[in-house]
C-alpha cells in the first residue's frame, strides 16, 4: 500500500499519473490504494451535478453534497434487489486478488464504495471498466432492460496515510447505517462489514 502524492502527468495510456475521463481529475496510480463511488445511471441528475460543481469551491463539501443526495435513494434504485445486488457483489469481487486487493465495499441502493488497491501494472480505470461493464450487462439481463446501467464516471480518491484508509473503511460500512438502512453496520447484507464479522 503506497500512501504518495508525486507523481507527473498521464501522457499515454500506458503511464500512471493524473487524467481526466470528463469532468472530474483522477488518478491512476500503480500499487496505490483508491477510494471509489459509482452510482447508478439515474441516481443524480447532471445539471444538479454540474451546478453543485460550480457552486462548490471545497472539494469535501462537494462530496459531502453528493453522499447525501446519494444516500437520500433518488432513481430506481436496483441494487436494493437482492439478485442485482448478489451480481454487483460477484463483479466486484471477481478479480480480488489478482488485479486489485479488496479491503473494503457496500453496495447501496443506488451506488456503491470500495476501497481496493490496485496490483502492479493494473490501471484504474481498466479496473473500474471491467466491474461496471460485467455487472451491467448481468443486471441489464436480469432486469429485461438494455443501454446505460451505471454512470459513466465515478468519484475516486487516492489514499493519502493510514489513518485516511482507516477512516474509509469506516466510512463505507457505516454507510448504510447513515442512511437509515440499518442499525448497524454487520446488518446490511451487501457489505465487507457483514463480511468481516464472520
């Protein structure tokens, strides 16, 4: 687990560094550990997104903004369906192990957090490609839908030291809790807490 921030930019798509898929910088860092949200296509509107980006010069506020409006439970939220949930949880688990080490998840109702830290050579956005684009295409066929599950971009955050991954951990397996989804963490049945406990 690297705990850095020097790095040159992205020029390649064989390089590690920082880039930008669309809106949001990110970095892909190799051994490095991440904390990323994806959400449900229709979990949040992109102009409230889009305004809240303006409005927001700190970048804890903005996300703050967004965990709340996530866990509030807006769109059609699938994953609270427990076969859609079990095929979210099996992408996500999928390549624990040999392209990323899984340290923590919760899949809620219209998003998901994992903590992971990526193998040697192992980019990111790959990483992220391979759980959304195999779990759409498992729930999309459950669902008798087709066309765009999950939204193109995900939020994800380097860790920074020890005490910032902690503090993750914490953070994602409370989270339904926070919600109101349960009362404590080991309860909510799509999580690395109940996991854990065992």
């Amino acid at each position: 687990m690297k705990f850095d921030n020097n790095f040159k930019p992205k020029t390649g798509p064989e390089d590690f560094g920082w880039h930008s898929r669309g809106k949001l910088p990110h970095l892909d860092a190799e051994c490095f550990t991440q904390f990323v949200t994806f959400r449900l296509f229709d979990s949040m509107p992109q102009n409230v997104l889009d305004r809240w980006r303006k409005e927001e010069q700190d970048d804890v506020a903005f996300r703050k903004r967004i965990e709340a409006y996530l866990d509030a439970g807006y769109g059609a939220c699938w994953l609270r369906r427990p076969a859609i949930a079990r095929a979210v949880e099996n992408a996500i688990k999928f390549a624990d192990g040999t392209k990323y080490e899984l340290h923590a998840w919760v899949i809620m109702p219209n998003h998901v957090h994992v903590l992971l830290t990526q193998m040697p050579a192992r980019h990111l956005p790959d990483i992220m490609h391979s759980i959304k684009s195999f779990s759409a295409q498992q729930c999309n066929k459950m669902l008798g839908m087709s066309g765009q599950f999950w939204q193109r971009e995900s939020f994800d955050r380097y860790i920074r030291t020890p005490k910032h991954f902690s503090s993750v951990i914490s953070y994602i397996e409370e989270n339904p809790v926070k919600a109101g989804l349960c009362e404590v963490p080991e309860e909510w049945e799509f999580s690395s807490a109940r996991r854990r406990q065992r």
